[in-house]
C-alpha cells in the first residue's frame, strides 16, 4: 500500500461525512448562494465608482479590475471551505486532549488537522468568482486565451499554497496560545487585502503587500489571464509558494514539540 | 519486558497567578514561575501481558506518566522504553503497536458515523482487508455495537461512545493498552461492561494493560498489579490484595434511617465515620462487613443501605502513613 | 409555513449553523472595520493620478475616511447575530425571564462592549488626528455638538433598525441574511462605500430621505464641515423621522413575534 493512499481514504470518509451534513439544510444553502452572488455583485457595483471619475486606476481599466475580483472571491472561497473550518478548530483539538488522542496514532497529525473539516456553505463562491473573472476577461476584449492558462494554473496552485501556509502558521499558534479562535479573522483580513490589485494601492503599500506575500493571491494570477505578467514571476511564485510552505512546516513541527514539552 | 521505567522526572514550568488587581497587572510585564514536578523519579517494569492499574488521585501524576510513556510528553530526565522503543521518537512503527484511550475525551472523528470512523482507523493503521474484517466482527460482538454503527459517535451516549473508542482502539490488535480513567463519568452499568470488557480481552489476546483511575473499583476488576502514585511519587507497587488487606482494613456502611437513633448505639457495631441527619456511616473491618450489616439491618429502623470501600484519598493516606 | 416551522426548530437544535451565523458577523464586522481604509487608498490613488473627483483632495479622503472608521466602531451593530445565536439555542427564552425587555439587555451588554472598544481606539484616532497631515475637523462648540447628537443618533438608528430585523428572527431563520442584504444595498446610500458626494445625483438624492445616511454619512459630514445649517437640521430630520418609523415597527413586531415564539418555541 502506498504511503499517500491512507490519507487519501482517511479525508474522503471525512469530506464525504462534511458534506452530507452539510446538505441536510437545504434553505441555508440556497441562501448562501444568494448571500454569494449579492456580494459580487456588490463589490462589482462599489468598484464601478471609481470608474465615473478616470478610465482606469493605476493601469487598471473597470473589466480589468473584475477579473481581479472574480479572483479574490474564488481565493476567499475555497479559504471557507477548505482552510478556515479546520483553523477555527484547533484551539478545540487542544482543549479536548482531540490533539493528544491524534499523536498516539502512526499518522502525520498536521495533515489531518488542515484537512480533516470541508465547510461546503459556501461552495458556490469559488465557482461564481470565476464567472465573474470571465465575465471581466470579455468585456475586456481579450477573452480566454488558451496560452494564458498554463501560467495561470501555476501562479493559481502557488496563491493556494500560500494561503495554507498562512493558515498553518496560524494552526501552529493557535496550538502554543490554546485557542485565539481570533486567529481565524487574521486569515480573513489577509485575504481581504488581495480584494484588488496591489498596485492600486501605489507605494508604500504596494511594495508592503508584494512583499508580504498578498499580491501571489490575486493580482499575479489575474495578470497571467491578462497577458500581463512579469515572467520572472513564473519562477518567483512557484518558489515563494514552497518556501512559504516549508517555513510553515517547521513552525507547526517546533509548535509540536513545545506542546509535547521538549523543550522543557 | 514489554515496558521499562527508569529514574522518570516530568517537571513543567507553571505560571503563578496571585490575586489582586496590582498583581496581575505586574503579571503582564514580569512573570513569575514555579517549577511543578508532576513526576518524580518514578521507575517500573511491566512484563508482557500483564495488567497493571495505575491508582492515585487527581493530580497526582498518573496521567503524565501515562502520556511520557505513549510519547505525548518528552521526559525531563530518565529513561522510557516500551516495546523495545523510545516513545517520543514517535516511531510509526511504535504507534502501530500500541493503543491510547481516554475517558471522556472526543476523538477527532466524532462527527463521523461509527463505522465511518472504525474505516479511519483502519486507514490509518494500514489493517489489511481480512484482519479488519476478524477483529470488528469480534469487537462488534464482544461490546454489542450493532445497534450503533450508523450513529454519528458524537450522538452517542457516554458509555456508548466509550465502547466504540475501545473497538476502535483494538482493530489494529496492539500489543500495549494504555487506558486514562477510561470508566470516567461512566454509569454503573457503563462501568461495569468496560471493566469486563477488558477482562475478557486481556484473557483472549494477552496485550499488555496500562490502566490509570481514580477508582478503585477500576482496579479493583481488572489488575491484579497495582502502582499507587501520589504527588509524582510512586508509594506501592505490588499486589492489589496485599495493598488492599494491609491498608484499606475498613469498609464503610451507609445507613438513612427512619428515624433518628441515640449515638451511643453505634458503638455495638462499629465506629461512625459521620453523622447527618437521618444518614449515618459506620466503619466497620473488611472481614466482618456483611456481619454487621446483618445485624443492623435486623436491629434497626433502616431505610436503606450502601456498604462501599474508603475513599481512595484514604486508602493512600493510609498507603503512606504506613511508610 | 410548515416547512419554516420544522426547518426553524431542526436548526435550533444543531450547533454546526451557529457557527454559521458567527461567521457572518465576523465577515460583516472586519470588512466594515478594515475595508474603508482599502477604499480610501484607491481614492488616494484616482485623485493622485486623475486630479481631485468632484473637488475632493486627499486631504479630504483622508479626514472623511477616518471620521468614517470612528462612526463604524460607534454605530455597527452585531445586535442581529446575538438574537440569531439565542434564538437558536434556546438563549432567548432565559432572556425573557428576566424582568428586563430583551431589547435592552441586548443594549446594555453592547453599550458596555462598545465602551471597551472606544477606549481602545480613540487614544489611536486623536493620535492620527494629531499627527498625520490632511485630517482637518474644522469644528467650533456649536458644531462640535451637533455632531455628538448626530453621533448618537446614529447610534439609535442603527440599534433600532438592527433589532427590528433581529425579530424578523421569530418568523424566518434567515433574518441575518437578509439584514446583511438590507446594510449591503445601504452601504451605497450611507455614505460607506464612498462618499456621497462622489455618487450619481440619484443616489445621492435617494440618500437625503434613506434611513442610512443617518448612520454614518450624516455624523460624518458633519465633522468634516460640509454641510450648512439648513442641511444640518434636515439630516436630523430625516434620521428621527426613520427613528420613529423603525421603533414603531419593532413594537409592532415584537408583540406578535412573542406570541409566535411561545406558541412554538416557549
């Protein structure tokens, strides 16, 4: 048997469970959707003010600017369904000896612990935000181009990992503080600053925001569909992506063994 | 020697909370911090296949030691080894062969159905189809969980729930048990299956059991080998009938009464341990117990009547003024 | 109906959807608390690149936003997902055992939060105040107390509306749903997602008889010294006229909400 394989079956039994709780309230998850699509819409008609005073902001014309959007809502989405119903957790794991009970067993603990929840409350979003992305890449005039996607996919996969970087570093803390069920609105308002491209924003703060890794999320992605992109962001991404991921490994490890008084 | 313990020591930093609003403040900028030694050079072996209860009261060190020896906790100083391995390398080969479960504590997978969870287990312990198949038939029957296995773990009752963590615990067939007060807030008749339960399954399969509690009556059924720990130091370690008989001579009668009765007439049967109202506690030696309450009940207006052992407090008490 | 009824008592028995409704306020509270400040820098942006819109410099932005972050701290409401999270637990039946209307055990509780968190973030503000160039509150005495009775205006129309849409709770579960739809369609007419200067003259006209402006765009204007008495005193206007309007509804809901919640709930 190989070794990804128990983990594999393992999250199938638990998503499958997720979901179908999940889908006992109907009437919460039809006005989910709704709540989703009111909100794009809204954020689309905010942005449009803008646009009654210039053509474009920081090189940034209205359609531009939806793909963006389009963007952060799927990011957003896929942070509530996949990341942040395991994050709000492990302040529980350890109150509840959960967290002991899963070391004694001969499994990584840390992908359980990121993994073992799927909210699907709002599985619309990650959907709906890429109809919005395409509905901004048409009215754009330059549409799908077929050669845009592979950079794209890249630049995509590397926003994704970095936010489960972010939310494990968060998990690692939430483990040493016992809880600061808080920590879940750090990850919200991370997200929140890729809402729009970052050179919206000019300098200092964009620079902040390039560094901080915020504009991986959204903006850099968005211009791989643009034809916009730096190229050497081809390789900046995907290299920023592992050693965010890395970097976040080894804080949840040494959080591990501070729990598990090594060092004491 | 499926498990060995040499010279453990288990100490934690503490911060210590004074009370007092200019305290506390202080506390924000400047901590103070007492060491605790929650374990204090405890050693013990436990050959394989025996069942050993690990007694003493809440606080008193059982639980850590339980968590140095399945790796949850790194020792201060001393050397742990079971099965030949050093726990907290946290060997996936280690784990395979042992088993945690603890009372009253949720398992990760609690809003799975409980058949759903047993398949996770089975994941995660890599049990070929066949084995998986023998061993939940087994469990299944031997702790009556056909009637649960659709139900989500977390709906369960406490004693279900508790059945269905020791199943669990046991499709991989470990060599080692460990168990942390696992009858905690169990009814009598929850406490009663699990102990005979264990019983049963320590007479099948031979693992070696590591039990904590803080009640008797866990040990009591099931070890005949007991530790009896109390503030991190280990005051026994032996036979529970010779603990029992040398240290917890007196069982204790409980009587409500009709109505009340003159003092002076306990002194016939036994000495009063307390006195409330319409309910008196005698205590009485161990041999003649049954005896007296005859008697009692013969001679007396009683209403009702409950004979139980001391308090384990007082058993241990006991267990070290005797040193 | 029926389907709302067994739909209503299945979810006050599951814990998953409080959950739910946390998230919601969590949403809805940090996006209002850090999002002007977004807004604004992209303004700051337009009128570098494009020159003042509609006469408003950065000085301007800058002193509208943060008046703007102050009114959101003292007039957002999470009123609407504390009755959601009772209702469905069952909370709300110990609150009306009190002698006290659940009404005001609900403001008293956010008065004393809310004082908390001012006294955290004024120190901040009066520094920003003092310090960053471009925040120009140009207030004489007069002035100064027409926006505190404009602040607590805001406060009270903000607290009624919330609570009236907080009952909506007896009938529906999706009250805070749909009281996050009506703050959303308001946010434009409040003055929230920009100033209302800067919206087409529909809206901006709308905004004058709206409830929302009364909430933030009103106290806001206000401390930045844009408006002049006759504004001043319709503003007022306005924001007591929605005052009583929403009060008047809340009695008239609440009585029949009660009657509801103890034929089923109780």
């Amino acid at each position: 048997m190989s070794r990804r394989s128990p983990y594999l079956r393992i999250l199938g039994i638990c998503w499958r469970a997720s979901i179908s709780s999940e889908m006992e309230y109907r009437l919460n998850f039809l006005s989910s959707a709704a709540v989703s699509i009111f909100w794009m819409v809204w954020a689309a008609v905010g942005v449009s003010v803008y646009f009654r005073f210039t053509g474009q902001v920081a090189g940034w014309s209205y359609p531009e600017l939806l793909v963006v959007i389009g963007l952060f809502f799927t990011v957003n989405g896929l942070r509530q369904a996949i990341f942040e119903p395991n994050l709000e957790r492990i302040g529980e794991y350890v109150r509840r000896g959960t967290l002991d009970m899963l070391l004694t067993k001969p499994v990584d603990a840390q992908l359980l612990v990121s993994f073992r929840y799927l909210g699907i409350g709002n599985v619309m979003d990650p959907l709906l935000g890429l109809v919005v992305t395409g509905v901004g890449l048409a009215l754009s005039g330059r549409g799908l181009s077929v050669g845009a996607l592979p950079p794209f996919a890249l630049l995509f996969a590397a926003a994704i990992a970095l936010l489960y970087a972010l939310t494990l570093a968060l998990m690692a803390l939430a483990v040493v503080l016992v809880g600061a069920e808080e920590l879940g609105s750090v990850s919200f308002a991370v997200v929140e600053l890729a809402r729009f491209p970052v050179q919206l924003y000019r300098n200092p703060v964009q620079s902040v925001l390039t560094v901080l890794p915020i504009a991986f999320l959204t903006t850099f992605p968005a211009q791989a569909l643009l034809g916009r992109l730096n190229p050497v962001l081809l390789l900046v991404a995907p290299a920023v992506a592992a050693g965010s991921v890395a970097l976040a490994t080894l804080t949840w490890r040494r959080s591990l063994r501070s729990y598990s008084g090594a060092s004491a | 020697m499926s498990i060995e313990v040499h010279g453990l020591v288990k100490h934690f930093r503490v911060h210590q909370r004074k009370p007092g609003l200019r305290t506390s403040l202080r506390g924000l900028v400047r901590r103070e911090y007492v060491e605790v030694r929650a374990v204090d050079d405890v050693s013990f072996s436990v050959a394989a296949g025996e069942v050993v209860g690990f007694l003493g009261p809440n606080g008193a060190g059982k639980t850590t030691t339980l968590k140095c020896l399945t790796g949850l906790l790194h020792p201060s100083e001393g050397t742990v080894r079971v099965l030949g391995h050093t726990p907290q390398r946290r060997e996936s080969s280690f784990l395979r062969q042992i088993s945690l479960v603890m009372g009253q504590r949720n398992s990760l997978f609690w809003d799975l159905p409980a058949l759903d969870a047993f398949e996770v287990n089975r994941a995660m312990y890599r049990i070929g189809e066949p084995a998986f198949r023998a061993a939940l038939d087994e469990l299944i029957a031997l702790l009556n969980l056909e009637p649960l296995l659709g139900k989500q773990v977390r709906v369960l009752s406490l004693g279900e729930r508790m059945r269905c963590e020791l199943a669990g615990a046991l499709l991989h067939i470990p060599a080692v048990l460990f168990l942390d007060e696992p009858t905690l807030g169990l009814d009598v008749n929850g406490q009663a299956a699990v102990r005979s339960f264990l019983r049963d399954y320590n007479a099948r399969r031979g693992a070696t059991v590591l039990l904590t509690s803080h009640y008797m009556g866990d040990v009591t059924a099931l070890a005949k080998r007991v530790l009896v720990i109390d503030r991190g130091t280990l005051r026994f370690d032996g036979n529970l009938a010779v603990l029992v008989e040398a240290h917890s001579p007196h069982r204790l009668i409980r009587l409500s009464l009709q109505r009340p009765v003159p003092v002076d007439t306990w002194s016939a049967y036994g000495e009063v341990d307390s006195v409330e109202g319409a309910v008196v506690t005698l205590r009485v030696p161990r041999a003649e117990t049954t005896a007296v309450a005859g008697r009692l009940l013969a001679d007396l207006p009683v209403v009702d009547v409950g004979i139980e052992d001391l308090p384990i407090e007082d058993v241990i008490r006991a267990v070290f003024a005797g040193e | 109906m029926n389907d709302t009824l067994t739909a209503y008592s299945g979810l006050l028995r599951s814990s998953t959807q409080v959950a739910l409704t946390y998230r919601g306020r969590i949403v809805l509270w940090f996006v209002s608390g850090l999002f002007p400040l977004l807004l604004m820098a992209v303004w700051l942006t337009v009128s570098a690149e494009s020159g003042p819109p509609a006469g408003w410099t950065s000085a301007d932005f800058i002193s509208y936003y943060a008046a703007a972050a102050l009114l959101w701290n003292l007039s957002g409401q999470h009123v609407v997902w504390e009755w959601d999270a009772d209702m469905r637990s069952g909370d709300l039946s110990v609150r009306l055992l009190r002698p006290i209307h659940p009404f005001h055990q609900y403001t008293a509780s956010d008065l004393g939060h809310r004082a908390v968190s001012l006294m955290m973030l004024l120190p901040v503000l009066v520094l920003a105040a003092l310090l960053v160039p471009g925040i120009n509150y140009p207030l004489g005495v007069f002035d100064a107390v027409a926006v505190l009775a404009a602040v607590v205006l805001a406060y009270l129309v903000s607290l009624v509306m919330a609570s009236t849409f907080a009952i909506v709770g007896f009938w529906s579960t999706q009250a805070a749903n749909l009281w996050m739809l009506w703050w959303g369609i308001g946010s434009f007419a409040s003055g929230w997602v920009a100033p209302l200067d800067l919206m087409p003259p529909w809206l901006r006209n709308a905004a004058l008889v709206l409830p929302f402006r009364a909430t933030i765009g009103f106290p806001v204007e206000l401390m930045i010294g844009h408006l002049d008495i006759r504004a001043t005193l319709v503003g007022f206007a306005v924001g007591l006229a929605w005052l009583a309007v929403f009060s008047g509804l809340y009695v008239c809901l609440w009585r029949r909400g009660l009657r509801r919640y103890q034929a089923v709930a109780g």
